[in-house]
C-alpha cells in the first residue's frame, strides 16, 4: 500500500485526473459486464447464454480498448483509431443483430428479457466510447441518433410489432446519450485540468520574462544616458586629440569619471534587485499561492530586523514559493517567522509533495545551494527535507548577535 501510496503522490494533478479518467472507463467494461453479461444465464438456455456472455466480454475488452487510444488521441499522443473505431461500431452492431435474433428464436426461462438487455446495453455502451473518438457535440449527437435510429429498424426488420421498434430506439437513444455524455464531459474536464495547469507555467514563465524586461529597463536608463555622452565626449577627445589640443585630456578625464559613475550606478541596481525585503516578499508569497488554490497561513511581522537580514530571509522566501508551485501539488503551506534564542527563524512547510524540490537531499539544482550561500554571509543556517508521507519543510535561522532587532517579529501579519 505504501508504494501504490507514493506511485500516486508522484504524480501531477492532470496525471492524477487522467489516471481516474482512464480508470474509470476501464470500470464500465466490468459494469458492462456484471451488469448485462452474467445475468443472462439466469435468464436465457445455457447455449443462448453462453453466446451472449461471451460476445459481452468481447465488446467490453474491446470498448476499454478503444477508450484507451481514443484518450491517447485526445491528448496527442497518438493518431485518431479510425479503425480501431470502425470495428467497435460494426462489433456493436452485430452482436446487437445475435441478441435479437435470440430474443425473438432462443429458448430459456426469460429470453426476452435477456435479448433486450444485451441489445440496448450493447448498443449503449458501443455509442458512449464511441463518442471518445469524434470530437463536436454534433457529431456526438448524430452518433447517438444514428445508432437509435438503426436500433428501431433492425428491430422492425426482424418482426417486432412498430410500437416495440419504437420503444426499443428510444431506449437506445437514452442510455447512448447518458453514455456518451458521461465520456465527453470526462474528455472536457481532462482538457481542462491540463490547460489550467499549462497556463500556471506560463504564467509563472511570463513573472520571470516581467522581471527580466524590469532589471532590462532600469540598466538601459541608468547607461542609455551615460553611454551616450561617452561617445560624444570620447569623439570630442579624438578629435582634439588630432589637433594637438590640450582640451582632449580634460575630456577623457571627465568620460572616465562618467564611465565610473555608470560603475557605481550599475552596482546599485543590481544590489537593489539581488536584495530582497522580507515584508514584501512574505506578502507577495501569500497572494501568489493563494492565486494558485493554496491555502498559506503567514506568521509574523520583519518589522524590526536589519536590513542585511531581511533580505537573505527573503530569498529564503521567494525560492520556498517557488518550490511550492513549480515541484510539487500543494494544497497547504505554512510560513512562519519567530526569535528564538537570539536567532530568527524562518519556516516554510507545505504538504502535496510529489517531486522533491531542486537541489533537497543532493540533488543537482542549485536553489537551494544558492540560498545557504547567501545565509552564509549572515553567518544563517538552512535546513530542508521531507516531512511526514508527503511535507516538506525548509527552516532558515540568522543570529541577530550584535545586530539591532525589535522583538515584534513574534507578531502576526495574517
């Protein structure tokens, strides 16, 4: 139970749905089954009912069959089984022929009701997973129809008065329908879950492609300037230079005291964008997982910590949300921050864990890498792993000796 247990917390939300899916129309074989085939032989002679039982095993095998490659199909992995298609609907017609056949000329305690119940629930299950082959709701329709339609003139053909080729169509009709809207309502939710998980990755894919044209703009403001006014000043310089004017050296000394100005202008952008402030960033990690469906609880207030502090915890922060959305189906997380014996502490635990986080437990990523290096110059600690069947906490600890820091941090934020 334990592996089937971690099997399933492995795998992603769609994967999971998918899995049920496919599952699931693999049950209605069995229903088709228990349901239509094993209750003849209560009803019909032993010749008739093992005929029609054996033809019921056969549709079913082949109705999982072909629900599970019209599935592939749906998702792309394989090309439409036009014929695998093809000969479920010629199968579920003829067996549906031999049931009726035998309902009117075979011979046992109830062979009409036995006849009827393999014919319409033949022909109800064949429509429904035919229905995972085709795509519109129209043509979904017109298979449903078809199929009744074709139920009704059969029946008439073979003799059966006009009212009982009515009734049975329309009973056709009705459990096709049912079927078949079970299937394609279960191939939209599937589509679903995979398109809402693609568009969490692309919007996390568009947050960093923002940042990036943010970090872009601000170096292009701070340089554009300056870079410009070098040319000119350099162009100016060789061509007092040419001159043997003595002004060309007053004009490189002033672009290298611009060259040096755009140096330290640089370092401050990007000192500013590598520092992180833990208020913002314990904020912005609550309304990003809460957009996500995840229920985050944050305690505690950075009000009070120094600078150089904060902003370690915040990557602490930032990186933890990360991990929680991109590697694994959270549905809970907790953030706390505290003083503890002269040190702050930071703590990220989440559940839903299903691919451990980048670089936990020795991976080859370097998220986790990074963060220790930038606690180390804090002289803070990280720790990660596995909590429980599916947790995963990460606890990073600063000392805050010969630093100032307000004890409100054992506050609450939200």
């Amino acid at each position: 139970m334990s592996g089937a247990g971690a099997w399933w917390r492995g795998k992603t939300t769609p994967a999971k749905v998918e899995t049920y899916t496919r599952w699931s129309f693999h049950f209605f074989a069995v229903v088709e089954v228990a349901a239509i085939g094993l209750p003849v032989f209560a009803l019909a002679g032993a010749g008739a009912a093992g005929l029609l039982a054996a033809l019921v095993i056969g549709h079913a095998l082949l109705c999982a069959l072909t629900a599970s490659r019209a599935l592939d199909w749906t998702r792309g992995r394989r090309a439409q089984p036009v014929r695998l298609l093809w000969a479920l609907g010629a199968a579920t017609y003829v067996i549906a022929v031999v049931a009726l056949v035998l309902r009117k000329h075979g011979s046992g305690p109830d062979m009409d009701a036995a006849g009827s119940s393999v014919f319409t629930g033949v022909l109800a299950f064949g429509t429904g997973t035919l229905a995972l082959g085709v795509r519109h709701r129209k043509r979904v329709l017109s298979l449903v129809a078809g199929f009744a339609c074709g139920a009704g003139a059969v029946s008439f053909a073979l003799g059966y008065p006009g009212a009982t080729a009515l009734a049975t169509g329309f009973a056709v009709f009705l459990g096709g329908a049912f079927v078949a809207g079970t299937s394609v309502f279960s191939v939209w939710l599937l589509n679903a879950v995979y398109e809402l998980d693609e568009a969490r990755e692309t919007r996390a894919r568009l947050a960093v492609a923002e940042e990036r044209l943010r970090f872009g703009r601000d170096l292009h403001d701070v340089l554009g300037r300056n870079l410009a006014v070098i040319a000119l000043k350099s162009e100016l310089a060789v061509q007092l230079a040419r001159r043997e004017r003595p002004e060309a050296v007053e004009q490189m000394v002033e672009v290298q005291r611009i060259a040096q100005e755009s140096q330290r202008e640089v370092r401050d952008v990007v000192r500013g964008y590598r520092e992180a402030d833990l208020g913002a960033e314990l904020a912005g990690a609550q309304g990003v997982l809460a957009a996500a469906g995840i229920d985050c609880e944050v305690t505690g207030s950075a009000d009070g910590l120094p600078a150089e502090v904060q902003s370690a915890l915040g990557w602490v922060v930032r990186e933890a949300t990360t991990n929680v959305l991109r590697h694994g189906d959270a549905g809970r997380c907790a953030v706390g921050l505290r003083i503890r014996e002269g040190c702050v502490v930071l703590t990220v635990e989440n559940d839903g864990v299903a691919v451990r986080p980048r670089d936990a437990g020795g991976g080859g990523g370097s998220g986790l890498a990074g963060l220790r290096e930038r606690l180390a110059v804090v002289d803070g600690t990280l720790e990660a792993g596995p909590v429980g069947s599916d947790g995963f906490r990460v606890v990073a600890s600063v000392p805050l000796s010969g630093r100032t820091a307000d004890t409100s941090v054992s506050g609450v934020t939200s």
